[in-house]
C-alpha cells in the first residue's frame, strides 16, 4: 500500500479500480491543518487528467503493471495502431488521449514499450529521445536572435519543435519524446 505521502511523480496507483499515474507532485502543510498532498494525476485507461488532494488517512494499491514491446505501424483519424513484436497479424490501436503528445515523435516500425494493466493495454511509452528529420525549416537570417535565437520546424512525423536557427531542410536532429524539446542536431542536410 502507498501512504499519500509516496504519491511522487511518475508514481502508478490504483484508484476506484483504475491505474493512475502522477503527473505533478506538491506536498502542503498549512497551519492549524493536516498536511496534504496535491496531485495532477492522469487516468492511463482514458488519459484524462485532473487534480487531485489527498488527506493523511488515505492510502493506495500501487498500479500491478506489466510492460512488453510492441511496433507501431501508423496512424489514422486519432487512432495509433500497433502490432505485437513478432506478430504482424496480432494488430490493435489505441486512442490519441491514450497516447499524449509523444505520439507526435513515433515512426512507423519503432519499437515502443507497451505497459498493461490486467490483461489490457493502456499506455506506450517510445524511447525517450528520438533522431527525426527535418522536413521543413524557414529560413534563419543573421542576426534574427530577438526572438531567442528559434524558429518553429515541422519534422518527419508531422510534429513542431522550436529548434535553433542553424537547423535547415534535411538535418537529423534529435528530440526528446517526454517534453517535444529539441535536444541536438545529429546529422547535417547533404543538400
């Protein structure tokens, strides 16, 4: 059992008979009251997330969870769809809301960690950092750093990140799947 105390981030728990993950984590302790733990938690079954305070007399089941890796193959009107790693056949899909934002990051054919609650997936997690090429890239002029020195480009898989100006058409550059943050450039457009 997990005390409200040990709700940190990342942790997974069960809650009315559904896993949820925390999101964001603070510990209050106000004056004349008992301490409480406030929680942004997400909902892995329907990906809604909301806030949460939690009281000294509350505990919780940590979350029984299972990971296993998965492909995925594509996407279509919202929907994610996969496969299992040496089952092209065995073909499943799960929602945007289920997915997040490192959905955006995802290529066909990578392999991802699937993580399954009971018998049943609800959520995937890519590698934490991902090399992508830059499918679109304005231009950056000298001297253009009013702005901070960066401009928004479109990658492969369709995603937006803000990236230096020296970032061109063509580069391969890493980005990180957790916060859509572009990390380095890897490889300079042959163009």
């Amino acid at each position: 059992m997990l005390a409200y105390n040990e709700l940190k981030k990342g942790t997974i728990f069960v809650m009315d008979g559904q896993p949820y993950e925390v999101m964001e984590y603070e510990f209050l302790r106000m004056q004349q009251r008992k301490p409480v733990t406030k929680c942004k938690i997400k909902n892995l079954i329907t990906g809604k997330i909301v806030e949460q305070a939690f009281h000294s007399s509350e505990s919780f089941e940590e979350a029984d969870m299972t990971k296993e890796e998965i492909k995925y193959l594509y996407n279509t009107k919202g929907q994610y769809w996969f496969c299992a790693k040496d089952n092209p056949a065995n073909r499943f899909f799960l929602t945007e809301e289920q997915i997040g934002t490192p959905g955006k990051f995802m290529k066909s054919n990578t392999l991802v960690m699937a993580y399954k609650f009971g018998d049943k997936i609800i959520s995937v997690k890519p590698p934490i950092k991902v090399d992508l090429v830059v499918k679109e890239a304005p231009p950056g002029f000298k001297g253009d750093t009013a702005s901070g020195g960066g401009k928004a480009v479109t990658l492969e898989t369709g995603a937006v990140v803000t990236t230096p100006l020296f970032v061109n058409t063509g580069d391969i550059v890493r980005v990180n799947t957790e916060t859509g943050e572009y990390v380095e450039r890897m490889e300079k457009s042959k163009e």
